[in-house]
C-alpha cells in the first residue's frame, strides 16, 4: 500500500492539514512539533508519517504508541525501535505496528547541489551503496519492518 504524503511544515495549519486528508494525502511530519499538529488536529495515525531525521527516544515511544507510520533514517534509530520493542513486546503485537527505513539511493544531485537529498554525501536515509547488506539484514532480522521510504531528492 502506498501513501502519498505533503509536509506539514509547507503549511502548518490544522484546517489545511484537514484539506490535504480530505483530498487523499497523508501528512509527512518532520519534527515532534509538526508530529503534535497532526496528532492535536484529529487526523487518523493511519495518515501520519513521522520522518524526523533524529528522533529521540521519547519520540519514537510515543509515535510506536500513536500507532502512527515511522520512517527510521539510520541503523541507530532502528537499534532504538528494537530496543524499546523489545521492552515493550505489546507494541509489537499491535497489528497498527508500521515501521519502515529512509533510504538514499544515492541516485545523484539535482540542479541545485546544495538542495539536493539522494547524494553519496546525503545526511537523509540510509546510503544504499555503503549499507546494502545491513539494510537486507535489518529487513530480515526485524519481521515488523514493513516499509521503504525513498526520497530521490529536492529541487
């Protein structure tokens, strides 16, 4: 099943948010603050993504117990899922558990290099040249990872 998303932060507004569900999107969180908009807004977790590129502990606890969509962006913060999965096995067990990895296929730059998100160098997802066989490992040793996240780039 595929979702596709706007990001809050181009217009964080609850009744705009509300519009954008009501035309099919989902909402693309990038921050906690973004996170409790769409969350305080009423919009179902079924169409909410939290894509932050550092989550916290606290972060990732409460949108495993929102039961929202989490894009991990590196093998720290999925060592964090599994850690706080593995403490709190109830989490696992809810069928709403959706959990999937930021990858960068490190495809190239845009017209703009300094905008540009799927680089060798890009600080977003998981390079998949470098970590390709940890990234089939995760997949492998992780049943409840369930979805890929590619962004090819900005601009």
């Amino acid at each position: 099943r595929f979702l596709h998303t706007m990001a809050a932060k181009s217009n964080p507004v609850a009744s705009f948010l509300h519009e954008a569900k009501n035309g099919g999107l989902g909402i693309e969180c990038a921050s906690i603050g973004e996170l409790s908009l769409a969350l305080s807004s009423g919009l179902p977790a079924s169409m909410i993504v939290f894509d932050s590129p550092a989550k916290t502990r606290a972060e990732l606890i409460l949108a495993l117990e929102k039961e929202v969509y989490i894009n991990l962006d590196n093998l720290e913060e999925l060592k964090r899922v599994d850690e706080i999965l593995k403490a709190r096995p109830e989490l696992v067990s809810s069928s709403s558990l959706r959990v999937g990895l930021r990858l960068n296929p490190q495809i190239g730059a845009g017209r703009l290099e300094e905008l540009s998100t799927a680089t060798l160098t890009s600080k977003f997802g998981i390079p998949t040249l470098q970590y390709h066989d940890a990234i089939l490992r995760a997949y492998r040793d992780h049943p409840w990872l369930s979805g890929v996240h590619v962004h090819v780039g900005s601009q």
